[in-house]
C-alpha cells in the first residue's frame, strides 16, 4: 500500500499557496477599488482579511454590500461619458465647420 505524506513542499500544496494568493489579492484589489467603504472601513476589512484569511474572504463576499445599480434603477437614456464623442464643432461651441481647415 502506498504511503500518503503531507509535506508543505508538494505541488498540490504549492498550487494551493498559488490559488490562495491570487484569491487573496483579488479580494484586496476589489475592497480597495470599492467606492462605498469609507477609509476606516478599509482597514478594518483589510485586517479582517489578512488575519482571518479564509473566514474574513468569505464574510466580506457575504457581508458585504455590492456597488452595483440595480437594473431598474440605471439611467435609461444616458449621453456618452467621453468628449471625444460626436464631431469638433458639437464639442466645442467656438468651433465651426468653416474654420476648421
């Protein structure tokens, strides 16, 4: 019968250290781009992450609110954000088709 070792050195547990830390900076990179939170509850959740890695992880996917607009909320007709949009003269209120050579 085969022997099992669980060694911190295997390449399931490497690959798992792998997944773990990609999970992790996910999660940060998404609470700190997150516009709700305020600056002391970045911190908080930021220590509560980092001490209680995967409980912390879970409960901010959980607990926390989502930044999303509902559907039925959204804008319907929204003009383009960009003033690069439309033609110089439609940007610019001193441009003219005729002045532009």
């Amino acid at each position: 019968m085969p022997s099992i070792k669980f060694d911190s050195t295997g390449p399931l547990w490497f690959a798992a250290w792998v997944i773990y830390a990609l999970i992790y900076c996910a999660t940060l990179t998404y609470l700190l781009n997150r516009r709700r939170f305020a600056t002391h509850e970045r911190i908080l959740w930021f220590l509560v992450i980092t001490f209680a890695p995967v409980i912390g992880i879970l409960l901010f996917f959980f607990i926390s609110e989502d930044d999303k607009i509902p559907a039925s909320h959204a804008p319907k007709n929204r003009l383009p954000l960009s003033d690069t949009t439309g033609t110089p003269w439609q940007n610019n209120p001193g441009h003219t088709k005729d002045s532009a050579s």
